[in-house]
C-alpha cells in the first residue's frame, strides 16, 4: 500500500538508468499486467541512449510536418524531448482479434503494462515519467518505431535516477466512490 500510495511522477531524471538485467526484471514484472485472454496485446520497445538522438529527430520532423512555420529554435525544443531522459520504454498497444477480449479491454491491457513498468521502477529506486502525446500519432514517428497501422503508442516511460528534490506528498482526496445496496 505504501509503494502504491508513495509513487510519484518523476519529470527530472539522471542517469543511469536501469542496466540490461534491471530492465529485464522491470519489463517482466510490468508484462504480468491483468490480460483477458493470455493476448499480451502490447509490445515494448526500449529507447536506450544512443536511440534517443534518432527519435528526437523523428519528433522534430513531425512537429515541422504539423507546423511548417515551427521556428528552428521549436524544432530543437522538440527534439530535445527524447533526451529528458537516459532512456525510454514506448509501451505499444498491439491487440489481437480476439471473439470475446474487445479493443477496449485490451488497450486496459497496455496502459495496466505502462503503469505496472512505473511501478517496478518505482519499487527498485529509478524514477519514472509516463508521459502521452500526438507524437504516437504522428507518421513520421510510427514509422520510425516501426508500428502496424493498428497499433498505438500507450505511453513513453521515460526511466531513470531521479534527479531534483522529491516531488510534494499528495494531497489527500475524496474517493469518488458510491456504494450500492
């Protein structure tokens, strides 16, 4: 209770971030994520540092794609996002035609894999970002993650070690729960 109530986003990560074996436990741990159906309806793809220069490119080209008129000073904002990190684990949505697992709970699925790989991470003392985007969306970087046309980026996680000072507690709130009966 106390790691799930203790998690914090991480938006200031160092490095290193998790080595070969860490990673693999992590991946391992996030992958025995809730899965109707035993489709595993997601796939991982791991940015590690020497990757991150090629995607950020790939998110400059995009943002220049949208907006033509997106200054070099923007094209280099954007690029820099895939460095905020030493390393990222994209978490793709890859259902599987299935008669009786809808889409929905498949996409349930991969967001259940992105949170538990926060977690984990969370749990072994690196500090994570999930963060979302039109970047997943945009074709010149679906290309070059090399996505099917029915899957989707469900989060970048971006790992670490946490670097700044720790994020506030939570405030506490009220549980947006009704009862029947």
């Amino acid at each position: 209770m106390a790691a799930l109530r203790g998690r914090r986003s991480r938006p200031a990560l160092t490095g290193p971030a998790p080595d070969h074996d860490e990673l693999r436990q992590l991946l391992s741990a996030a992958c025995s994520a809730p899965d109707h159906g035993r489709l595993r309806p997601w796939r991982l793809i791991v940015v590690d540092s020497a990757a991150r220069g090629p995607l950020g490119d790939a998110f400059a080209a995009a943002h220049a794609e949208r907006d033509p008129a997106a200054s070099p000073e923007e094209l280099d904002r954007t690029r820099a996002k895939a460095m905020r990190a030493p390393m990222i684990v994209v978490v793709v949505g890859a259902p599987r035609p299935h008669p009786k697992v809808p889409l929905r709970e498949q996409q349930a699925s991969a967001a259940c894999v992105a949170y538990g790989l926060v977690l984990a991470a969370d749990a072994r003392g690196f500090g994570a970002m999930w963060r979302t985007g039109w970047f997943g969306d945009a074709p010149k970087v679906r290309a070059h993650l090399g996505l099917a046309e029915d899957e989707e980026v469900t989060g970048w996680i971006y790992l670490g070690t946490p670097a700044g000072s720790p994020p506030a507690p939570r405030t506490p709130l009220d549980l947006p729960v009704s009862y029947l009966g």
